[in-house]
C-alpha cells in the first residue's frame, strides 16, 4: 500500500486522529528505516467476557498487525485496581486480585480470534506500575495538575455536584499514561469515551524524552437494540463466546440502519464498498435482508468458522422464515406438583428459566409469546394436561425447549 492507502485503511471507521500529520510521519519513517511502530491497546479485565463493542479495538489492531506493526494486547491488571472513572457518576467498585486475573485469562483467550498469536505481545500494566514506588508515583502525579484533571466531563460533573472524588480516580489516567511510557507507544488505540486519557498520555510522554503517541478512537459500538451502547449490564451485547446459531439471531436482529456501522467497525470490508452496499439497499436493488445475512455470516466466520456461518445461517432460515422447529431441541424434565388438576404453564416456565417468576411468565403468555406444541396460548392460568406427557415449550422467537412431564409420587416439584 502507498502511505495514502495505508491511512485511508488504518483509520476506517475512527473518530479522532490526534494527529493526522503525525501518523503519516510515523509511516513514513517507518517504511523507510524499515520497522515497525508500536501500537498500544490497553483492556482492564473488569468483566470475564469479551463482546463486539471489545473487538472493534481489537480489529483496529490487526489492521495494524496486518501492515507489519508490532500491537501490544495490554492487559490493564493494575489500572483494574484503580478502576476507570470514564462514564461513570460515581467511583467504580474495585475488584480483587482474584477476580482480575481469572478475568484476564480470559481475555487471553479471547483476543488470538482475531489476532495473529504469533505477531502479538500480550503484557500486563501491574508488572512495570506495581514497581513503580512510591517515588516514581509522585513523579509521575507532578506532570499533570487538578485544573487539568478537573477538565475531564465526568470529574468537573461530580466536582460540580458535590459528588465525592477520590484521590485515586486521578491516578488511573496517569497510570494509563505511563503504561505508553514504558512502552514507548507510537500509537495508542481507545473508544471516543477514552480521549481524555489517550491525550493525557500524549500530554506528557515528552516529558519523559518520548515523542508523543498518535491517538486513535473509533466509535462506542451500538448494542443489538439499536439504543445503547453495547453492554453486559444492558443485555444488548453479543458476546464473542456466543454460539453461532446465538450470534447469528442477535445479528440478524438489529435494526438495518445498523447495519452499516456494524459493517464498518466489525468487518475488513473497506469503506467505499460500505457506502455502495448501503446505496444498493437504499435504491431497493439489494433487498436489506440479503445484506444483513452476509454481515452475519461474515462475524461468526471471524469467531467461529465458514462452516458454522453457513449452518447458522441455514438454522435461521429454517426456524425463524420457514417457521420450522429447531433441528436440535434441549429436553428438561419437571416434576409436577398438581398432576390431578394440570400443570402451571407459568410455573413450568419459571422452572426451565424463560421467566424469573410466575407474574413474568404470565405477562409473557398475555403478550402472545408463549406457544404450546406451536398453539399460542394467552391464558395466563393455562394449565398443561400432565397425561401428555411432554410437549414443545417456545417463549419468544429463540427459546424453545422439550418439556418432559414427570408425576412426583411426593408431590414435590424439580429443583430449579
């Protein structure tokens, strides 16, 4: 690729390039002195699983990885302890050692889906911070100050509310910070919501005799509502352990105007061939069904295989356009409680876990969501015959179940 080209390719999809000229310097010096820049993308192990809105980083670093780069996968063991305030009111609950290294694991697993083992350095932040002491701290904190600090949207709201700040708060963007010091980032990756702490590091590695890193940040990825930001807590995220008939489904559900940033922040498909697939279904020449299909497949290859991608797809189409059963079907047995008089339709489900209670399970039958061998059943006191002996259990469009029904010479029902 020509330095031009490499650009164009490198910040597909970002936001803010801190700044432009000074990537196409690193390039260019680069390509002549033939290295490779060190891009840096740090995740603290707050949570046991990745997701898509993870990846977009993630994919960003192997653009870099594909043309040559040295990417470092840094794991934020230490800046975990701290716990990052960006976006959040209040101080983050800090986790246990314990916690952050199961986590980390994890997201060492996690990451080579899409990275190249081979060409990426994993680390972690606690091995050069945790040895920093408590003199290379006040050092540290000396190169910045509150007035700066306190520009930060999320300190000058809580500062301005009388909300408490702790003092530690203020470590975790110069810990950040350092980490690009110790590893003499040429380039350092986050979401926009990262900008603050990607500057302050770019802020003061000059200090320390180190030329500035560029700053890349690419968009917060929607979640599959089409509402919020992608997020565990939400239940909108579709996670990259996900199975593949259960990421497809998530995939397929979102809202077509989504598709787009989701090909242009999941996908390697270049930009101008985005925009002509979205005049395409704009102009009614590709139905948005067909373009949503290949984004799908195109995900669940990168996680899982061509193969998965094709079944999954198949699997879809039989269950959720030809309306047909599952091919494979999980069977749970229930002891009755009630076998003279029928079965609670809405303790069955709060049994199998499609409702968290009997009240759920009835709004749930009310609103049409719950079939019965495929016959929508929408009286919340529906009782199942138990002489039946089992029956196909679906709840929305993805769960189905076989329900066994076993009669309980104790009256006692199954555990849940």
């Amino acid at each position: 690729m020509t330095i031009d080209e490499q650009i164009t390719y490198l910040t597909k999809g970002c936001v803010d390039v801190v700044r432009q000229e000074d990537l196409r310097r690193k390039l260019v010096h680069a390509e002549k002195s033939g290295t490779s820049l060190t891009v840096k993308v740090g995740f603290d192990p707050t949570a046991p699983d990745l997701h898509l809105g993870h990846t977009v980083l993630i994919r960003k670093m192997k653009h870099f990885q594909d043309l040559g780069h040295r990417v470092v996968f840094l794991i934020g063991d230490f800046t975990a302890l701290i716990g990052d305030p960006t976006g959040r009111a209040k101080m983050r609950p800090t986790l246990t050692k314990e916690q952050i290294a199961e986590n980390a694991e994890t997201y060492k697993l996690q990451v080579f889906k899409l990275l190249d083992p081979e060409r990426t350095v994993v680390d972690f932040n606690s091995s050069w911070l945790m040895g920093l002491g408590s003199e290379g701290l006040i050092r540290l904190a000396a190169q910045y100050n509150v007035a700066q600090m306190l520009e930060r949207r999320e300190f000058r709201k809580r500062y301005e509310k009388g909300t408490p700040i702790a003092i530690h708060e203020f470590l975790y963007p110069l810990a950040q910070a350092y980490d690009s010091i110790h590893l003499q980032a040429d380039i350092e990756i986050g979401g926009t919501d990262q900008l603050f702490n990607l500057n302050v590091g770019r802020d003061i590695m000059p200090s320390f005799g180190i030329e500035p890193q560029v700053v890349l940040t690419t968009p917060l990825l929607v979640g599959f509502d089409g509402a919020a930001k992608m997020s565990k807590a939400l239940g909108n995220y579709v996670g990259i352990t996900d199975q593949p008939n259960e990421m497809f489904g998530k995939l397929m559900s979102i809202p077509d105007e989504l598709m787009w940033m989701y090909y242009l922040l999941l996908t390697d498909m270049p930009k101008s061939e985005v925009d002509n697939l979205q005049k395409q279904v704009n102009s009614g020449s590709l139905h948005p069904r067909k373009s949503k299909v290949d984004l799908a497949r195109s995900i669940v290859t990168d996680f899982h295989s061509a193969a998965d991608a094709i079944e999954a797809a198949n699997e879809f189409e039989r269950r959720f356009v030809k309306k047909e059963l599952p091919t494979t079907i999980t069977e749970r047995e229930i002891l009755t409680v009630n076998p003279d008089g029928g079965e609670s339709l809405g303790r069955i489900m709060m049994q199998c876990g499609f409702a968290k209670s009997t009240s759920a399970a009835g709004r749930l039958i009310e609103q049409g969501s719950v079939r019965v061998d495929g016959t929508r059943v929408e009286d919340r006191l529906f009782r199942v015959d138990v002489g039946r002996g089992s029956f196909i259990l679906q709840v929305g469009k993805r769960k189905v179940i076989r329900i066994k029904l076993s009669k309980s010479a104790h009256g006692e029902s199954s555990p849940v």
